[in-house]
C-alpha cells in the first residue's frame, strides 16, 4: 500500500500544497518566537535555534518550489521534503525540551504534511 502511494501519478500535483502547508507552518512558529521574544517568555533563550529552523524551512520551500519545475522525480522531492520536515521537527523539539517539549505536536504536522 505505501508502495503504491509512493508512485501515485497525482503526487505532483499535491506537493506545491505540502509546500503550502510547510510555508505555513514555519510562518507560525515564526510569529511564536516573534512574540516570545516581544514579551521575554522563557522560549526566548532558544530564539536563535528557533530562527534558524524557520529560516531553513523557507529556503527548503523555496529550493523544492524552484525544483517542481524541473525534470526531477515528484518522488525524489517528496522524499527531500518529508526528511527536511522531520529534521526540523526534530531540531526545534530537542531544543526545546525533547520528550517534555511543548513543540511535540511538530512531529505530528510533520505525519499530516507526509
């Protein structure tokens, strides 16, 4: 069953959304650590590594948009995609706290953005 989802002729078409869905995301964890910054939450101390997860993300987006246009595979870019998003979910969770940090749900949108 993977298999055959792996190689669905529509994944070209659902994966500018997933870039949609990706740019989204970083847009709110953005306007997080905007506002933890303004009001000097505790999640301020972890700004740098927070910026630096959205700033990668808007460039994975921006690289993979670009990368649509080309004759590369909608599966070798849905396989970039989906390992960036784990990298980064992965990268703002243990920052934060690992198994008790409050960003956890990131590996959940990162199972729904797959």
């Amino acid at each position: 069953m993977m298999q055959s989802r792996l190689l669905d002729p529509d994944l070209a078409k659902r994966l500018p959304w997933l870039l949609v869905f990706r740019a989204a995301v970083g847009t709110g964890l953005l306007i997080l650590t905007l506002v933890a910054d303004l009001y000097h939450w505790p999640l301020e101390q972890l700004a740098n590594v927070l910026y630096a997860v959205v700033i990668g993300t808007y460039v994975v987006v921006f690289v993979l948009g670009l990368l649509l246009k080309s004759e590369i595979s909608p599966l070798v870019l849905s396989t970039a995609h989906l390992a960036t998003a784990v990298m980064a979910a992965f990268m703002v969770i243990q920052a934060t706290g690992g198994v008790n940090s409050p960003f956890s749900f990131l590996y959940l949108l990162t199972i729904l953005d797959g």
